[in-house]
C-alpha cells in the first residue's frame, strides 16, 4: 500500500468520536462519574422498555415509574443496544451519581447518528424531574451546547446525588453517552481537525483530476470530478456539517431529500464515470447497456422520499447495493478480458460494495455496532476514490503506450502504403474524373426530379383549388335548373329572371375557367398563334377599361384610365390582349379594398408600348414575387383565403405577353400596392396567325376575350341575340344582402313561427341561392363570413346553421368547433356544405360535430329535406328533456353536451327548491347566462321557459314528498318553496289533475 494510503486510513481513524461504546461492561449499580477526561457509554448501563402497542398511546413518565410497567424494564447486554427495523416505542432508564468536584459541567451526549426525536427526563433522588426534548427537525442551539455536529445538552448533576436518568425514544440505534463539557469540546475539535484534513485531501483529488480533464479532454475525468464532490457532500451531509455550518434552518425531511437527491447524483456520476473509465461502449456493449438501464435506477432513492410509498421506502438501501454490485460485476467482466486499470476499479468498488453491506446489515440488528459498521463507509469510499484515481492514472500510462505503438505501426504502415498509394494515384485520378461526371449527371437529375416534384405539388394544388371553383357555380347552375325542371308551377318572371341571370353568370364563369385550362394546354403543346391586326392601343385599353366601372363601382374602388390622345398603334391579337388586360384589371379590382385606387396607364417608349395597372391593395411579399407568374402557383393557397383563384391567370399574361414579343414585370411593396408594366413592341407589322388557329366561328366574341380573367365578368354578355345584365342589388332577396338584427329577427318571430336558419357563405351568389331555397320552408338569414356568422347566432339564437366549408377568416370548420364547445349553442345542428369530396374532410367536419355534411352541388330538395330531419330531430329531443324532467328531477343520462347542462340546472334547482326568493335572476347568475340566453336554451331543450321549468320541478318534488308522507301539506309546500298555500294546491291542481290532500291519501 503507498504511504499516503495508509496515512489517509490513519487519519479516517481518527476522523469521528469515539462510538459511545465498546470495551467491558461497568459493573452494574449507577454510572459513577469520576474522571473527566472520559466519555462514559450508557449502553450496558440501560434498563429498556419496548412498548410493541402500535395503535395504543406512548407511556408517560409516571406510567414507566410506577411499579406495573419499572419491573417490566430489562438491562442491556449491548454497549450500543440495537433493535433494528422493528417499529416500537422505547423506554431507557439507567442511575447516574457524580462524584467529582462541585461545578463540574456534565453533557448529555449522542454518539451514532439518530434522525429521530427523543426526551431525556433527569429524576432527582428528591422526586424533582428535568425534561429535555429533543426535536427531530432542524439545528436548535440548546441540543448543541458546544458547537459541534453531534446533539449535546448539559445535565445539573449535584455531586453526591443519585439520579435517574430516563430517555424516550422511537429510534432503533440507542448510542447515548455522559462526559464532562471540556473534554467533549476537545474530542469534537479532534475530529474537526480529522475532517478537515479528509475533505481536504478529497478537494486536492478533485483539483488534480479537473486539471486532468481540460488538459486531456476525457470525459472519465470529468464524471470522476462529479462523483468525488458529490460523494464528499454527501459525507459532510451525514458527517452532519452541512447542517452545523450551513443548513441550520432546513428540517428533516428537507436533510432527506437532500442527502437522497445527493445519493441519486453520486450513483449517477459513479456509473457514467464506469462506464468512461472501463470504455464499456466499445469493450463490452452488452455491459454497457445494463449499465445505461442502471441510470434508471438512481433517482429511486429521491423518489422514496417524495413519495413514500411502497416497495420505494427500500430504495436507499438497495438502489446502492445494487448499483455497487452490479459495477463489481462489470469490473470483473472487464479484469476478465484482461483491461489492466479495471484492478482499480474492481478493488475500489468492493471495497465500498462490502462496507455498505455491513452498514445495512447492522442496520437490520445482523452485526452488531462497531466501528467499522458505522464509519466503515467513509473509509471504503475515500480509498476507492483514491483507487481510481490510481487507476486513471494507470488508464493513461495504458493509453499512451498504445498510442505510442499505433504510432510506430502506421509508420511503418505509411511506408508502405506510400509505395502503394503512388501506384493508386493514377487510377484514382481516373475514377475521380468518372465520379465527377457521374455526380454532375446525378445532381442534374436530382435538380429535375425536384423540379417535378414541386410541379406535381403544385399541380395538385391547383386541381384542388379548380375543383372548388367548378362545383359553386355548377351547384348555382344545375340548383336553379332542377328546381325549374321540377316546379309544377311556372315561376313569377322576376323570379325566373334571377334565376335565368345567375345561371348564366355562373355558366360564363365556367367557361372562363375551362377557356384558361385549354388555353394553358394549348401553350404547352405550342399550338396557341396569334391572330394579330393593327390596333389603336390608347382606344382599346381606354374601351377595356370602361368596361370594368361597374365592377370597380360596386367594389368602392376608384378606376380610371390615362392614355395619350394621339393613336398609338401595334400590331396584336385582340382576343389574346384582351385576357392580358382583363387578368391583370381582375386582379387589381379582387385584392384592393373598398376605398383604394386602380390607375391603367399606357404611354410610349421608343419603339415600344408601356401598358401599366397599378393598384393600392395589400401588396405581394417580397419572397413571392419571383414566382407568381409560375404556373399553378398561388401566393395564398390555403383553404381559407379571401380571394379565390386557380393559380393560372398570371402564368396565362406571361406568356401570351411573350407571344406578341413583349414582357411584363411586377414591382410591389407590403402595403402600398402593386404594378405591373407590360411592354408591347409597336408598328403596324402583322404577328399571323394560321386560320386552323382562329378562334371557333360560333363561340361569343366578347366571351371567348374574356377567358383569362380570374373574376367575374364586369361587362355585359350577349345572349339569345341581346345584353343580360347582371341582377340588381334591390333584386336579390333581403336576406342575401345584409344579416339582420336581434331586434329584427325578434319581430319577425313574433309575425313568422317558422323556424329560422342561418347561412353563412362568403360567396353572395351561393348566399342568394340557398336563401331562396330555404325561404319557402324556413325564415332565413345570412352572414357572409365565419365571424359575421357567430355574431348572428349570438344575437338571432337559429334553429339550425347551413356553413360552407371554405371561408376566409373562420372556416366552416372552426365555426362548427366554436358553436359546439359553447354551452350557449351547442344544441344548435349544424350542416357543412363543401366542394371537397374527400373521406377526411367530411370526417373532420363530423368528428367536430357537425350534424350533417352535403357536397357540392347538391339537389335542392336534399338540402331542405336533410334540414327538415334534424329540426325534427331536434324537437323530439326537446319532447324526451321534457318528458324526462318531468318524470324525475334527478333521473337523466348524461349522453351529450346539452344533457349535460340539463343536468346542472337541475342541480342548481334541486339544491334551490326550498328557497322561496329563487327566482330567473338567480337561476341565470347560477348558470352564468343572461336571462335571455337562459330562456332560449332552456325553450330550445325542454321547451319550457325558466319560470316553468322551475315550478315543474318543485312541484314534482312536491309529489314525492306527499307520497312519501314526509309531512302535512303546508310543511311539503314550505320545503319546495311555496309560501302561499292557495296558489301551492292551484300550481298542483293544474300539474296533477287533483289538489295535494288526495295525492297523499291516494298514495296511502
């Protein structure tokens, strides 16, 4: 063994008190105290009695002195008595007389640490009784007379006086001792000075292996760093300094946690620094997997003191008999495959695997109390630091002398890979130049693939925005047309009108879209020519742009052209120009407000034409710019955006404008607005175009001009050989225009008992239709987005709510989950109209409570039929609430979320039945609704108003009560709230078809 070792071992000797035992038993009779300079052990001295009685009270005092219990006392054969884990209740009693000199201070002293509470009781041969308590929580200065990690109190022994000395304890560990003031002072400064010299030695380990660890970069050095200075806490921790110097104020429980917490830290750092030091990840796998799972292990400790319950209260004893058992074991593995340092680490480790071992033996009364036993962990542990220290030593001799010979073997190996590696060089060189043409090959490649990849993306997104942009106007054309198909009566011919003109509207609209889409086709296959003829260009694009007034009008957006005076002519096609035009016009009208600007300028440069549409709208960022003229793509492709598109119209303007030999380009600021510029060459020379690429003879001029725009027409459409104009404001229907009041739907319920339906689509065509087929059944009203529409339902209440699905701002989804999760409207059905056929969408909409979901386009007779049904539904679930709550006020199911409300008013009145000021106020505050959301979801459910709700539940109890003869009617009608009796039996009368009096004897 090194010197140092065994002068560490000496000073761990040295380091604690003497155990208040060992040596001879005394002789029996009192402890006589002589000598000062001795710690007198108690043990053999003690007279115990257990109290095994758990559930009884403790003994007191005068229980133990009296005769019945002082003969049931029986003397100590231990110089530290031990009773283990058994749970009792302790008596020790033992006689003391001093016999030294007057003054001398004698101190009641503990030697082996007892966490637990215990009561010194002083008898004097007079009868006089001193009681000292000791507390189990925190650092109280009267137990530490002298300043000192161990508990100590002073005892007033008069010399030539016989004492009894009684302690009461709970604690298993009875390590008790008497000795005189100065002499304990200077065994306590004795072991002071040990400790300090200890823990000492540990910082200068954990200085020198950190020093280790940034030099050298091992993480094994760092775990040991870890492992030393937790393990050194915890030993101060139980050594009781952290307490005497610091932790004064913490209480047990809290010392616990925090000596379990550093228990948890210090298995930790053990295992990760095992795991580093013996290199199991790379020498054994299967070891360093079962120590990676022991991890798991470590934070028991901790957890049995916060939880305290079960198999957990164990885990402080066995966790580190495990772990340190389980790290012998790997050690031995690794010794076995012949690692050299793990001798260290083997002969460390079972040092402390054996002395925690006898630590807890003696702790269950298998080993007696022994120096060893009690202090035999500090001396393991601090010599297995020691150990691995030794043996990280040793692990870098190992490293470097491996180090050394991997050196001198790739020496020699470079010699000789460096013959080979010249003759390597230039076939190398070769397949490098073949590596780097197939890379470049495969990048290409990839960079195609990729671009496929987003097309198709793109391309799905397209169809799917474009199938949503077919079905609205088919479901307003194919709607309108079965109506008329199978209405036995010819319509009103304003009617028929309307209905003829939102046809057609919708049916142009289509063949825009379908125009778009072979056009695109065209272009890709290259057969799209122009058809181009001298044109004025300041007379057509000052005509083009009359023609969108009243489209700019409606919208509150100010139009207006600048164009020169004098011709400026160019040779193109009208109809193409004209898409160009009209695409760009579209989509300046679509994205500005109310209240902005669209300015359409044309000028001349050079030999070129500048066409320019600028806007005041919300401006495009700049990330997207680059990208919008790309086909298929959309700078907001989500389902609810407020502007619908199919992502084709620009795309459509980029190359038209490039078949006449111009370009077009974009310049937008967030905020500001947009302007696009289209440059046109001018001159008069003809751009032909082949005749089998003219435009069909028998499709409409102006329609066929305007197949790139992505809006509505603005311009009138011939039809049936005249101009059909669009519909009016004052002739579409009321409630397509505007949602109507509270106050308004109020009074309309007063003159209309239908029941009324909201809609709520952002598409005021759709809202026109759906209106139109609802209004001869329902009384109907309207909301243009998903806010508007909740704002209608807070203040109309519907019976039921027709949503799309696609809205801007609050989607047909979120309207149906915000109506639903609301106690106010959750009983309100809900059916979801959509352009989407997929299995997730419908089952997204049902999964959020919709109550039912129709496709685009769908019959006419279907919606009002599925609309009927759930009204139907909905009444005879009012009729069951009813009926239920009027058989039994408590005898309902909770099946949904309205029966869940019915529940809680019958709860609020059930638990109000005997107050007589009970009245709506109440009722509603105790719901928190307002009156009139509690008179609609009550009328709603049940189809009765508050008042009789509650009157109808008094009553009923009122019937039990009588039949149950729980007393005379005046006293039944006082507990359900009546204080008049007449209008009590009128009420029950009217209920029962009798007055209380026969209810009760019919009973009986």
């Amino acid at each position: 063994m090194p010197p140092f070792v065994a002068l560490l071992v000496a000073l761990l000797c040295a380091l604690p008190l003497r155990a208040l035992g060992g040596g001879p038993a005394p002789p029996a009779g009192p402890v006589l105290l002589r000598d000062t300079a001795r710690l007198y052990a108690l043990g053999t001295y003690w007279s115990i009695l257990a109290d095994h009685r758990a559930a009884a009270p403790a003994f007191t005092l005068a229980q133990v002195r009296a005769d019945s219990l002082a003969a049931r006392f029986r003397p100590s054969t231990e110089a530290v008595p031990n009773r283990g884990s058994a749970p009792a209740d302790y008596w020790l009693r033992c006689r003391v007389r001093s016999d030294a000199r007057a003054g001398t201070a004698w101190l009641f002293a503990l030697g082996v640490s007892n966490s637990r509470a215990f009561d010194v009781y002083l008898v004097g041969d007079d009868g006089q009784v001193l009681h000292h308590a000791v507390a189990e929580d925190g650092y109280a200065p009267r137990d530490h007379i002298v300043p000192s990690r161990v508990v100590n109190f002073g005892l007033p022994l008069r010399p030539g006086h016989t004492y009894t000395l009684y302690v009461h304890s709970g604690g298993d560990l009875f390590s008790f001792g008497l000795v005189e003031r100065t002499h304990f002072l200077a065994l306590s400064r004795s072991g002071d000075v040990g400790a300090a010299l200890y823990f000492g030695i540990l910082l200068a380990l954990v200085a020198y292996n950190l020093l280790l660890f940034f030099s050298v970069r091992d993480r094994g050095y760092g775990y040991y760093v870890l492992f030393t200075l937790t393990f050194g806490l915890l030993q101060a921790h139980m050594m009781g300094y952290l307490q005497l110097l610091w932790l004064r104020e913490l209480s047990n429980p809290a010392h616990d946690l925090l000596q379990q917490a550093l228990l948890g830290i210090n298995l930790a750092a053990g295992i990760l620094m095992v795991r580093a030091f013996l290199d199991t990840a790379r020498l054994l796998p299967r070891a360093d997997r079962v120590l990676r799972a022991a991890l798991l292990l470590t934070p028991l400790p901790l957890l049995s003191v916060v939880l305290n319950v079960g198999l957990l209260q164990v885990a402080p004893v066995l966790v580190p008999l495990l772990v340190s058992g389980l790290l012998v074991g790997v050690g031995l593995w690794q010794l076995r495959a012949g690692y050299r340092p793990a001798r260290y680490f083997l002969a460390g480790w079972a040092l402390l695997t054996a002395a925690v071992a006898a630590y807890y033996l003696r702790t269950l009364n298998v080993l007696p109390v022994s120096f060893l036993t009690e202090h035999g962990v500090r001396i393991a542990s601090a010599l297995e630091v020691i150990l691995l220290s030794l043996g990280l030593a040793d692990r870098i001799n190992l490293a470097r002398q491996e180090r050394q010979q991997a050196q001198q073997q790739a020496l020699a190996a470079w010699q000789q890979r460096d013959e080979v590696q010249q003759r390597a060089n230039q076939a190398m060189r070769q397949r490098a130049q073949e590596l780097q043409q197939a890379y470049s090959e495969l990048e290409a490649s990839l960079r195609t693939t990729g671009r496929l990849q987003e097309l198709d993306e793109l391309k799905t997104r397209f169809f799917t925005n474009i199938s949503h942009e077919l079905r609205t106007p088919l479901t307003l054309i194919l709607g309108p047309l079965t109506e008329l198909m199978g209405s036995p009566v010819a319509p009103a011919p304003v009617m028929l009108g309307e209905q003829v003109a939102l046809m057609h509207r919708h049916a142009s609209r289509l063949l825009i879209l379908i125009n778009q889409l072979l056009d695109i086709a065209r272009l890709e296959a290259g057969q799209l020519r122009l058809h181009a003829r001298p044109t004025n260009l300041s007379v057509f694009v000052r005509n083009s742009v009359a023609a969108f007034d009243s489209l700019a009008a409606s919208r509150g957006v100010r139009l207006w052209a600048v164009v020169p005076e004098a011709p400026l002519m160019a040779s193109v096609d009208h109809d193409q120009l004209e898409k160009v035009l009209t695409n760009l016009l579209g989509n300046a009208l679509k994205f500005t407000p109310a209240g902005g600007k669209v300015q359409v300028s044309l000028a001349a440069d050079d030999d070129q034409a500048v066409l320019t549409v600028a806007d005041t709208g919300p401006g495009i960022p700049a990330a997207h710019l680059p990208l919008i003229f790309e086909r298929f793509y959309q700078v907001d492709d989500s389902p609810g955006r407020r502007h619908a598109g199919s992502g084709i119209g620009l795309a459509l303007v980029k190359e038209l404008v490039a078949l006449h030999g111009g370009t077009v380009a974009v310049h937008s600021t967030e905020g500001m607005g947009t302007t696009f510029v289209v440059h046109l060459p001018t001159g008069i020379e003809a751009l032909h175009m082949p005749p089998e690429a003219a435009p069909p003879a028998d499709l409409p001029c102006e329609a066929a001009s305007r197949a790139g725009a992505g809006v509505d027409l603005p311009a009138p459409v011939p039809v049936w050989g005249r101009e059909l104009a669009a519909p009016a404001a004052e002739y579409l229907p009321q409630s397509a225009q505007t949602v109507i009041s509270s106050e308004t739907a109020a009074d309309d319920a007063a003159e209309d008992a239908r029941p009324l339906v909201l809609v709520v689509d952002d598409h005021a065509d759709m809202r026109g239709y759906l209106t139109s087929c609802l209004s001869t059944d329902f009384r109907v009203v309207t909301a243009e987005e998903g806010e508007a529409g909740l704002a209608a339902i807070a203040a109309t209440l519907p019976d039921l709510v027709v949503s799309d699905l696609m809205m801007p701002g609050l989607d047909g989804l979120a309207l149906c989950q915000r109506l639903k999760t609301d106690e106010r409207t959750s009983h309100i059905p809900v059916v979801l109209l959509t352009a989407r056929t997929s299995d997730d969408s419908r089952l997204a909409g049902l999964g959020l409570g919709a109550d039912d979901y129709l496709t685009k386009p769908f019959h006419p007779e279907e919606l009002r039929v599925r609309v009927r049904n759930l009204l139907r539904q909905r009444a005879l679930l009012r009729q069951r609430f009813a009926r239920e709550i009027t058989l039994q006020p408590r005898d309902i199911a909770i099946t949904s979320a309205d029966e869940a409300f019915l529940t809680r008013a019958l709860a609020v009145v059930e638990q109000e039945l005997a107050n007589p000021a009970f009245d709506v106020e109440h009722f509603a505050a105790a719901l928190h609704l307002s009156r009139i959301q509690l008179y609609r979801k009550l009328k709603a459910l049940t189809d009765q108003a508050p008042t009789d709700f509650v009157r109808t539940l008094r009553l009923r109890r009122a019937a039990q009560l009588l039949a149950a003869h729980a007393g005379n009617v005046a006293d039944v009608a006082y507990q359900v709230g009546f204080n008049n009796l007449s209008y009590f039996s009128k009420c029950f009368r009217e209920q029962f078809g009798h007055v209380p009096s026969e209810h009760a004897a019919s009973v009986v």
